[in-house]
C-alpha cells in the first residue's frame, strides 16, 4: 500500500506543479493587465509561488515520475511476489 501511495503522491504532485500556475495566470491576470497598481502581499505570495513553479516544474518533472513510475513497478512486482 505504501508504494501505491507514495506513487499517487508523485503524480499528484507533478499534476500541481503544472496545473497551479495556469490558474494562478487566469486569476490575476486580468487585475494584472490594468495597470500597475500595489499588489496585497498575499497576492505577491501566490504569483510568486506560481512563478517559482513555472521556472523549477520542468527540472523536477523528470525525477518525479521517474520516482513514480518505480513505485509503480514495484508495487506491481510486489503483488505478484505475494502471490
């Protein structure tokens, strides 16, 4: 069970990293575009979370579901040991 998890969490993880800055653009980026106006600082928290996942998703990605994908192996080979 813990290698099925930790394999979701994986995935899960990559989805996030992926998914979070597209609906952080979609949220701000209309408030965005109406000039510079002060930004709140938990608005600058989250586009700078956004930011950080935009530039690092695509170096972590690779280790992520290499990592996933042995969890996966393993948890299938360890279904059929039990066996």
């Amino acid at each position: 069970m813990r290698y099925r998890t930790a394999a979701i969490s994986c995935f899960v993880l990559i989805g996030a990293m992926f998914s979070y800055p597209a609906i952080i653009w979609t949220i701000f980026l209309p408030f965005l575009k109406n000039g510079p106006s002060p930004l709140p600082a938990y608005d600058r928290f989250f586009l700078d979370i956004a930011v950080f996942c935009m530039e690092w998703r695509f170096i972590l990605v690779l280790p992520m579901v290499g990592l996933g994908l042995l969890f996966t192996v393993a948890q299938a080979t360890h279904s059929r040991a039990r066996r």
